[in-house]
C-alpha cells in the first residue's frame, strides 16, 4: 500500500529521533538527552513518552491526531532500511498511525539504554551508549 509507506518514511523522518532505532550511538545519547524535560540528567519512560509525543505534533501536520496521507507535505525521504524501524507503530496495517498506535509502538533505543530495567536512564547509562 503506497500510503503505508509514506507514513512509515514520514514517522522515521521526524521519529527515528524519539524511537532511535537506526541511530549510532552518539545520536541515541542525544536523542535521550533531548528527552530529559526536567534536565536532571535522567530520563525516565515517561520524559521519553511525552517527548515522543511531540514528535508525533511535530508530524501530524493537521492536527487530527492521525499521521496519514494528509500530513505527508515537508517529510523528508529516509532510507528504505529504515522502514522496518517503525512499521510496528502501525499496528492494524491500515497505512494510518493514530496518537495510540504511536504511544504505543516499541522503544527500543530506551529499552537498551536502561541496562538495569529500572524505567530510568541514568547518567552512567547514557554515558555507556
Ligand atoms: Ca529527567
Ligand atoms: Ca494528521
Ligand atoms: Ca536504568
């Protein structure tokens, strides 16, 4: 389905970022430190969902609370490897990524920083990246 594609290239463009799938690490340090809101040097699961969630703002260009065909205008194109980063996102396969789907989707860069499964990325954590 061609949307699904764009909606996946849409969502790696701006969300590679927050998910930090396909990034080296540097980049996923950065990713996670733009995440600490409170800047107290940690990120916690929930710095990192909300800071998801204004990744998907950031995407869902008019504001209906879905990333669909509607929003595609400014994407930047990214590398076809990247696609499988964020297909899971979309959970029904129906080329559409509401709110929901995107909160819930995986997080793989906070999920191997946070070594130690307590649901916070530490300095030391993020430093080891
Ligand atoms: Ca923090
Ligand atoms: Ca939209
Ligand atoms: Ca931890």
């Amino acid at each position: 389905m061609k949307a699904h594609g764009w909606v996946i290239a849409a969502v790696l463009a701006g969300v590679v970022a927050a998910t930090g799938t396909a990034s080296a690490a540097p980049d996923a340090r950065r990713m996670l430190q733009s995440a600490d809101r409170d800047g107290d040097g940690m990120v916690t699961r929930a710095e990192f969902a909300s800071s998801r969630q204004a990744v998907f703002d950031r995407l869902d260009r008019n504001r209906d609370g879905v990333l669909d065909g509607a929003d595609r205008a400014g994407v930047r194109p990214v590398p076809a490897r990247l696609r499988d980063a964020v297909a899971g996102a979309d959970r029904n396969r129906d080329g559409r990524i509401t709110r929901a789907e995107f909160a819930a989707a995986p997080t793989p860069l906070f999920d191997r920083a946070d070594t130690d499964g307590n649901g916070v990325v530490d300095a030391y954590e993020m430093a080891r990246l």
